[in-house]
C-alpha cells in the first residue's frame, strides 16, 4: 500500500509516502496558525516529486497536537452538559469539581445529577430515574448546550444507565454530540467522568479539524481516506476521531515511538525523541509504547482512559543556553530558531548554536558561533548529556541495558554512550520519525470490562471478538487482526467468577478506507 503520514507539530508540519515498506519520500513544512496552511505547504511541497503523484495513494494518516492544545491552552473549548447518574452517593464531589477554576469556568454548562448507576458487583442500586434525565435535556436545550458528557457509576461494569441516557438527551437534543463514559475510560468515576467532560468539550473543534483536515486533501488532489493516529500509536477513520478526539491527545509523541520502531527494526527498546522545544522519552514494548496504567493529568485535570507512558523535559534544538553553558532550557526559541538563533544572525544563544560550534551539527553559518568560548560549549553539552542520562534512566523498568533509539530534529543532542543503555541507534529519516510512525500505523481496538457467570476462557474470548468488532468500526481489515495484548484480573469481591478482562487487537487498514 502508499500511504502519505502527517505530523502536525508546533515547530515544523513533517510529510511522508511510504511505499510497502521503503520510505519513499520526506519533506517539512513550517506549522501554520490554522494547521491545514502547513498540511497544505507539505503536500504540495510531496506533490512536487513524480514518484508520489505517478500512482493512487490508499491512505492519509495525520497525527495532530490540536486537541490537546486546546485543551492545554484553553482555547476553542465548548460549553458542556454534564449529566452524572449516581444519587444519593455521587452527589459529594460534583463534575468539574477537580478542574482548574479558568478551565471549569469555559467548559462548564449546566450540571445535573440524578438517581440511578451500579454498585461494584453489577447490580443496580437505584433505579434510573428518567422523568430527571429528561428534566435535565430540558435544560441543557434550553441553555443552547449541543455537546452533552454522561458518566454513571460504575459504567464499565453495565453501561446500561449511560446508554439510556444518552437516548434519553438525544430525543431533546436530537443534534447534540454525547460522549458516555464507559466508551473512554475505565473503572475511576471522576478521573473517566473528566475524560468524558473533556471530550464532549473539543466537539465542534474535532469536527471543524476533520472538516479541514479533508478539505485540504482533497485541495491537494488526492482521493483516498483519512485517518487520525491515536494514543497508542495506532490509528483511526476520521469520522470515528471526530467523535472521540480525546484519544488522538498523545499521538505526537507516540507516532515517534512507532516510527522508531519501523526505522530500526527494533520491537524492544528505548526511544528519545528530541524537538525544538521538548524531549519525549518512552520505552518500546512490541513495537508499540507502553502504556500509562494510572491516572494522567492532562491541562491540570485527571483522567483516566488509553495514553501512552511518556516522560517530557524542557530540552530541544531550540533550547535557551544560560548561565554560562550551566543551564539549558527549558525555555526555547521554538519555530522562531531561524531568527533568533545565533547561526541565523539572531542574538539567542540555543542548544542548536552550541552544537553547530562543536561540529555535532551542519545548520546555520558557522562562523558566527566561532567565538563562542570551548569551555561554555562543552558546559552546555554535558549539561544536555546529564538531562538525557538521568531522564532515561527514570524511564526504564529494570536495570537490564536496552538499546536508545534517537529520533527528531534535535537528535544531535543525544550522545554516543548513555549510563544504562547498550547502544544508541540512530536511523534514517529518524528527523521525520513521527510522520512515518502516522504512515505505518494499524487500527486497533480495545475493550476492558468486567465479565461474570463465565469461564477465563470464555471471557477472555467474548473480550477478544468485541475488540475485534471495535476494531473493524475504526476502519480494520478484520482478516489481519492479530490480538496483542490481554490482561485478566480476578475480582475476588464480585459474585459469579467474575473477571476484568482488557484485550487489545491491531490490524492493517482496510483497502478501501472501511
């Protein structure tokens, strides 16, 4: 298959065909304001070589830092209906009540909580009240609300509640966007509760990114599906990331993971992935990242649904040198190192100044860091080299020595031998890692609940053919679905065998797009 790989980062906008196996092609393009100014510039700029135009491309995949930055900068937000089922014992802690104020305060509609949800064995221990629910449409329609979060307790054991609910909302809000719980996240009422706010919060902005994100395709001339990466490294049919953009938060860093893994060839192993603003550090665990297992904050408020475990310091290319070479970042020039940058006759002393000095690097002019004094140069490196040790090494889980894959345009940071490590890989194209991790991604699906009344067998079967047809809703060719991951855990204070079974299957994109 051809497939063209999109990363959106806040420097550069990176592009690639693939071709089966083989990188075809790699070019860059400055990130623009509106995000599809640089999607636009790195297609034409693909589009310019006849061996990506002389046949049909299957497939875009495009990984974005949108929806996460929206959230992180409070920007583009819409106001939410937050309907929790649980009274009388949710009525404590109320939505939103964990968030920042300024992040609640342009998120939060109206708020309402009413009878119903599960106890932690399955059973029911109110009844649904409904004549409350509709109460509660009533007033998110009439306050203009069209994105609307539904979180029961204990929804992932029996969604049941969630699923009414949402019936419910849609018969007075036939429009709206809803987001139930159970879909995201995992047994933690507030932290997927939050998960679910946050979703419904990016709504118009997910749907208003596909919308642009296809319309520069097709003003690129090309006609094949579009697909967002997700979390996991793997990746989604854009209708379906439209409605749940939450799990597109992470995509960035872990499209540089997969695309590391696929450059090296290497299924276990560390990866460092080096920016103009930020080092992403995580560990490879069969070709894919490993996964978070508890709570992870994201714009100061906890969550709890699929992200990578990913560990993030202030060290990039266009990193601020200061005190002499003793401290680097974790400010940074970021997009603007062609100005600000010394090698570009700027006045800032970066990260990129002091490798170019000490022959790591070809960028710039030269000359211009000539007289930058040897003994700073060699303070700002080995306080470089130290934030890269120390970091890996808090990254790792055992103290066995892995291989360090390093990737990203400020990979020139990362020295030859690392404490811990056994060899440090670089690759090629490894300064566009994160496109051709979009360009090779699979569809997943995952399912993680709670079964009861049946055999581990069993279970674990029922698991496996429900992330098999999650899968094939994102866009999977279910031929080649393979399962990945499983995990079972004995509940010894449910009834009936039960167990939580969470099963994870990848496959290959369907030829014709789902």
């Amino acid at each position: 298959m051809r497939r063209i790989g999109i990363d959106v980062g806040g420097t550069n906008t990176d592009a690639v065909l693939i071709a089966g196996n083989a990188v075809v092609r790699s070019v860059k393009a400055a990130t623009t304001t509106d995000v599809t100014g640089g999607i636009l510039a790195a297609l034409a700029a693909l589009s310019r070589f006849p061996e990506v135009t002389e046949r049909p491309v299957d497939a875009v995949m495009i990984g974005t830092t949108h929806f996460i930055n929206a959230v992180v900068q409070g920007r583009n937000l819409n106001r939410v209906g937050a309907l929790r089922i649980g009274l009388p014992s949710g009525a404590s802690l109320p939505p939103f009540c964990d968030w920042p104020p300024a992040l609640a305060d342009l998120v939060r509609g109206e708020v309402a909580m009413v009878e119903g949800g599960h106890d932690y064995d399955g059973r029911p221990f109110m009844p649904l009240d409904r004549d409350a629910i509709r109460a509660a449409a009533r007033r998110f329609a009439a306050a203009g609300l069209k994105a609307v979060a539904i979180a029961a307790v204990f929804a992932p054991i029996d969604p049941s509640c969630e699923t009414e609910a949402a019936l419910i909302v849609r018969e007075a809000i036939p429009d709206a966007a809803i987001t139930c719980s159970h879909e995201l996240g995992r047994i933690g009422l507030l932290e997927r509760e939050n998960a679910a706010l946050m979703n419904a919060a990016l709504a118009e902005l997910a749907r208003d990114t596909v919308a642009a994100f296809e319309a520069a395709i097709a003003a690129s001339g090309l006609a094949a599906p579009l697909y967002l990466t997700q979390n996991d490294g793997t990746v989604m049919l854009a209708a379906h990331a439209m409605r749940q953009p939450v799990l597109s938060f992470a995509s960035g860093a872990t499209n540089s993971m997969r695309g590391a893994a696929f450059l090296s060839g290497l299924a276990d192993a560390m990866v460092i992935d080096v920016g103009g603003t930020t080092t992403d550090i995580g560990q490879l665990r069969h070709g894919f990242p490993r996964e978070a297992n508890g709570v992870v904050e994201v714009g100061g408020v906890r969550t709890l649904f699929r992200m990578p475990d990913l560990l993030s310091i202030g060290l990039g290319g266009g990193s601020h040198v200061e005190d002499g070479g003793d401290r680097v970042g974790p400010v940074s020039v970021g997009h603007r190192l062609t100005q600000e940058a010394l090698i570009f006759g700027g006045t800032r002393l970066t990260a990129s100044d002091v490798a170019v000095a000490a022959g790591l690097l070809e960028l710039g002019d030269r000359a211009r860091v000539a007289a930058l004094a040897p003994a700073l140069v060699r303070r700002a490196l080995a306080r470089a080299h130290a934030m890269v040790e120390e970091n890996v090494d808090r990254m790792k889980t055992d103290a066995a020595p892995l291989p360090l894959i390093a990737v990203g345009g400020g990979a020139f940071l990362i020295p030859e031998t690392v404490a811990g490590i056994s060899r440090v890989v670089r690759v090629p194209h490894g300064d566009c890692a994160n496109a051709v991790g979009a360009a090779i991604a699979q569809v997943s699906g995952e399912i993680d609940q709670v079964f009861q009344g049946m055999a581990r067998a069993e279970a674990v079967a029922a698991a496996t053919e429900l992330a098999r047809e999650r899968a094939v809703a994102a866009g999977a060719e279910a031929g080649t679905l393979q399962t990945i991951e499983v995990e079972d855990i004995p509940l010894a204070y449910l009834p009936g065998n039960a167990l939580r079974v969470r099963v994870r299957v990848v496959g290959d994109i369907a030829a014709a797009g789902g």
